[in-house]
C-alpha cells in the first residue's frame, strides 16, 4: 500500500489535477498527469461502477495498481501527480501485466 504523502486523496487535489493535466492512453487505463514544483509523487485511482459492480474486485483493482506504483515509485520523477483511470480490459488482469502497462507508461514519459 503507498503511503499516505504518496495519496492524493482531496477532492481538491483531484480536480486540479483535472483541470490542468495532461491525457494519455494505454489499453487498462488512461493517465491523468501533471507536475508540479515540489518532491512529492502523488498517485490517485479512480475505479468506477462502470467497470464492475461489486466493490470487491474495484477495491482489488485498486490495491493492485497501488502495489505497482509501490514498487516502481523510484521510477517516477519528483513533483509527478498521476491519476489512474481504470478501462474494463483491466479486469482479470495479473499484476505483471498491470505492471508492464505502467513500466510502458513511464518510458513514454521520460
């Protein structure tokens, strides 16, 4: 689990992030990012019904992509925030799998 400074977890910080963040696109999510001028990473999931009825498996989701980011978090640059939006295709998805999609991201974003 990431701790808690690595969260972003407001409303606020959330919609700013919308508002003044860039799209891209992989097949199991989009990435929301923007940077800013500290040395914080923030990482945030949003993981909607639309993807799954049963809070089980968004609430696995979740934990899975949290976990990934735990383990690459060195990879991210100071100042990254990131939002995760979740596609369909991410359900049943092994967390190797789900790790290659952001290993993909982070060399598109360097």
């Amino acid at each position: 689990m990431l701790k808690k400074e690595n969260r972003i977890r407001s409303k606020k910080e959330f919609a700013e992030i919308k508002n003044k963040g860039e799209i891209l696109y992989s097949p199991l999510f989009g990435f929301l990012t923007c940077q800013e001028n500290d040395d914080l990473k923030k990482f945030g999931f949003i993981v909607s019904k639309k993807i799954s009825k049963k809070a089980v498996e968004r609430n696995k989701i979740r934990r899975v992509l949290s976990e990934v980011v735990r383990k690459n978090l060195d990879r991210f640059k100071n100042g990254t925030r990131v939002i995760f939006l979740t596609k369909q295709e991410i359900l049943g998805k092994k967390m190797i799998e789900v790790e290659k999609e952001v290993k993909k991201f982070l060399i598109s974003n360097d």
